[in-house]
C-alpha cells in the first residue's frame, strides 16, 4: 500500500492507494462499502501489461480518515484527480465498480480529455429513480439507529446470484469482512451522494473515447432493464453480459472478468 499526501488537506491525512505493474495507467475504483481490495484477484491480469493505480475512495479502506465534505460523486473524484496530478498522470483508462462507476463518471463529466476509456462495471450513468431514492433513505435511517454491521449483514450476500451462493461464500464472506469496517458516516455521507447523484447519460453521449458496459443480467442493484437506453449512447460502446450473475462479478466471474478489462484496455491504449 502507498499514500498520497493531500495538498488540500490541513492536516497531516493520506489518501491511500495501491500501484503495481509498469505502463500504460490504469485507474480502478471501487464500489459502496468496499476499498481497493476488491480487485485483488484481478490485478495480475492487468499488471503484466499495465500501471495499475487501485484507490481507496475518501471514507473507505486506507482512505477511511479522507471523506470529503461535503460528500459528493463529485468531490470523491476530485479526490482522485488530485492524486492523479501528484503522480504525473494526465490520461488513463477508468474501470469503476458500483458507486466507482458512479465517481469515474463525475471525473469524466469534469475532465473529459484526461479519460482514455471509462470502464463501467455493474454502475450505470441514470440517476436514481424515485423508488430507489425511497430505498437510500430507508438505509440511512437503519444504519443510523443499528450500526453499520447489522446493514453489512443484510447487504452483501444478495449482491451475489442466489442461485450461486453455496459454491460463492468465501467471496461472500471476503465482501463481508471488507464492507464491515466501513465508518457510519461514510455509509450515510455515501448513500446520500449515491441518491443525489445527477444523470449523467450526457458523459455517454459526448465521450470520445471507449465506454464498457460490464452487465450482471441478475443484478438486483442495477436491474438489467435500465440498461438498454445507455447501449447505444457512446459513440464506441462495448457491451458485456454476464449470466447467472449479480453484481459482484469480479468475484462471481473473476476469470472472464480479468480478460474482459485486459482486452477493454488493450482495446483503449491499442
């Protein structure tokens, strides 16, 4: 694990982050409740060829000390953007997962011409519905007067295909232990950034560059529905469906998940 020091800190916090690998950047960020750990079994795929940066987003993992205020997709990437001028990086592929996706996004909107492709895994550019909204607050008000742990408990094991949950639990059980340390505040903050978010099917319209839809076809977070409007939104738009899968499908499908980003950046930098 490495740190960046954060010049618009005051005082002495870190944004943490894990780069491996040599070459061509790659930025990967996580989802909700989760921290750079979560691409573990993806790295050495993407390392062979690439300079992975894995971040911890402010709120979360090493990071946990950094949530911004206030807490937007915004200032999340805003957070990135800075460590990525601290290590001289003015372009890279973005993968984001969930919430990561949400962040690139942002990042993207803002700083178009330092994305060479925005990889969007299990994530979507709509905002939330109103239904979904209703759903945020419902979380904020439980994890409020429960704690983080009993949510974590209920959260994470349907983010995976029911159908797959006996041959899945050490990766459930993995998220788990990962979600659990999330601090109560960054649930809330987070959530409320999640439910705030604006549409950003514009990003989509106006990149000029790659764009990969990575699609669980039993994802109860993003139903697979309310993709269909985004497929044809990017100029150069990849699309990859996985079946029998949820939302976790660097876990649920971790080998064609590691050749689908090595081929999506191999594609990018081609």
């Amino acid at each position: 694990m490495r740190y960046f020091s954060s010049s618009k800190q005051t005082t002495s916090h870190f944004l943490a982050y894990n780069m491996a690998g040599e070459g061509k950047p790659l930025v990967l960020v996580h989802g909700f409740c989760e921290s750079h750990q979560i691409w573990q079994n993806i790295l050495p795929a993407l390392t062979e060829k690439y300079m992975v940066i894995a971040v911890d987003l402010g709120g979360f993992g090493g990071s946990a000390d950094l949530l911004p205020h206030p807490t937007t997709t915004e200032s999340l990437a805003e957070q990135i953007k800075e460590l990525l001028w601290h290590l001289g990086i003015d372009q890279a592929v973005w993968i984001g997962h969930s919430l990561g996706g949400y962040v690139s996004l942002a990042f993207a909107e803002k700083y178009p011409a330092q994305v060479k492709g925005l990889g969007l895994i299990h994530s979507t550019a709509l905002p939330d519905s109103e239904d979904k909204k209703k759903v945020r607050q419902k979380v904020i008000d439980f994890v409020e007067k429960n704690g983080v742990k009993p949510f974590i408990d209920d959260f994470v094991e349907p983010l995976f295909y029911y159908k797959r949950h006996p041959e899945l639990q050490a990766s459930i059980h993995t998220v788990q232990q990962i979600a659990v340390q999330t601090p109560l505040k960054t649930v809330v903050e987070v959530t409320k950034a999640m439910r705030d978010r604006p549409d950003r099917t514009h990003v989509l319209v106006q990149s000029k560059y790659p764009v990969l839809l990575a699609i669980g076809r039993e994802d109860g977070a993003v139903p697979f529905e309310t993709y269909i409007p985004q497929l044809t939104l990017a100029s150069d738009t990849l699309v990859h469906i996985w079946d029998e899968t949820a939302h976790m499908g660097m876990y649920e499908r971790p080998e064609e998940t590691r050749k689908l980003l090595r081929y999506f950046a191999d594609y990018c930098y081609r």
